[in-house]
C-alpha cells in the first residue's frame, strides 16, 4: 500500500509540475498575442480620433466664416448707401471744376486772339521800315556799283522811343553794307503806336535784295 500510494503522490506531483509548465507556456504566449493585437489596433483607433479632431477643426473654422460672410452680405447695402452719399456730395464740385476749365478754356482763345493780333501789328510796323529804306536806297544809292541778284542780311535795335541802335551787318558783302548805311539811318526815327511800344526795344532784322 505504501508503495502504491509513494507512486501516485509522485505521478501527481510530476503531472502537476507538467500541468503547470504549460499553463505557463499558454499564458505567455497568449498575453503576446493579446499585445500584438492591441498594438495593431491601436493606429486605427488614432487616426479615428485623429479624423474626428480634423473635422471638428473644420466646423470650426467654416462656422465662423459662413457668419462672417452673412454679415459683409447684410452690412453691403449700408456701405453702398454711404458711397452713393459720397458720390452724390462730391458732384456739386466736381461740376464747380468743369465750369472753371470751362472759363479757363474760353479764356485762352481770346489770349491767343490778342497775341496774334499783336504779332500782326508788329509785323505790319517791320514793313513799313522796310519800304522806307527800300525807298531810301532807290533815292541815295548808286545803283551801278550792286550787282542784281546779290542781297545782305542787317539787324539793327528798335528802341522804344523810335530811334535805332547797333546797326549790324550779319551776312554779305562789307561794300554793299556801306552803300546802304545811309539809307537806314535816314529811316529812323519810326512813330510807335501805344498798343504795341511795349513790346520794343527789340531786334528788327531785314535781308536787303539788289
């Protein structure tokens, strides 16, 4: 009986022993799996989270401009009344501008108007010189010692009193120069007319044909 009951304790002990290394085997290997799948999972899990915060994120960003928009769209017509406001306030002077470029522009032809007509008199008073030296010449010149077809150029300065200054020669001959000296000079003084003897002193040129 001892024998017997020395050999059961001992297979006990022996299946107890085996019993529990592989209760140990299981367990470890299954608390692998069980972390491999947790870790797996774990991704998924995140970037549904992750999902979630971007679309929260979303709502809160459009939210506020969706609002923003229906305010410009509400405040629109309000700046559109103030600009019309302005518009309207700024047209009384706009209009007081064009009317004085109006005057302005009528103005100026009248100026010209009175600068031609000045330009004219002068003109008219330069011709009348020139026929009195012509004149001069035909009268005092011998004509045998010109030449047809030659000329010279004379400038000389009209003062405003009539008389005459700095007789020149600019261009020609010095002998047909001194010919007509004379000439000139008994053609000075000139009667001015007030509307124009502002305008003197001032140079009076003259190219003189033979």
């Amino acid at each position: 009986m001892r024998a017997k009951t020395k050999n059961f304790f001992e297979d006990f002990l022996i299946l107890l022993v085996i019993a529990i290394i592989i209760y140990a085997v299981y367990s470890f290997f299954f608390s692998s799996e069980e972390e491999q799948t947790q870790i797996t999972n774990s991704p998924v899990i995140i970037e549904k989270e992750d999902k979630k915060e971007n679309e929260e994120n979303k709502e809160s960003i459009i939210k506020p401009l969706e609002e923003s928009l229906e305010k410009n769209i509400e405040e629109s017509p309000q700046e559109i009344k103030i600009e019309e406001e302005i518009q309207t306030s700024q047209t009384p002077e706009i209009s007081e501008i064009k009317n004085e470029v109006e005057v302005k522009i009528e103005e100026k032809p009248e100026l010209k108007e009175e600068v031609i007509d000045e330009k004219a008199k002068i003109e008219k008073f330069y011709q009348s010189i020139r026929e009195k030296i012509y004149s001069n010449i035909e009268k005092n010149t011998d004509k045998s010692a010109l030449k047809s077809g030659e000329f010279i150029n004379i400038r000389v300065t009209i003062l405003k009193d009539g008389r005459f200054e700095q007789l020149t020669l600019t261009e020609g001959k010095k002998e047909y120069f001194e010919l007509i000296k004379t000439s000139v000079y008994k053609a000075f003084p000139v009667q001015i007319n007030e509307d124009i003897k502002n305008s003197f002193p001032r140079y009076f040129r003259m190219k003189i044909e033979f």
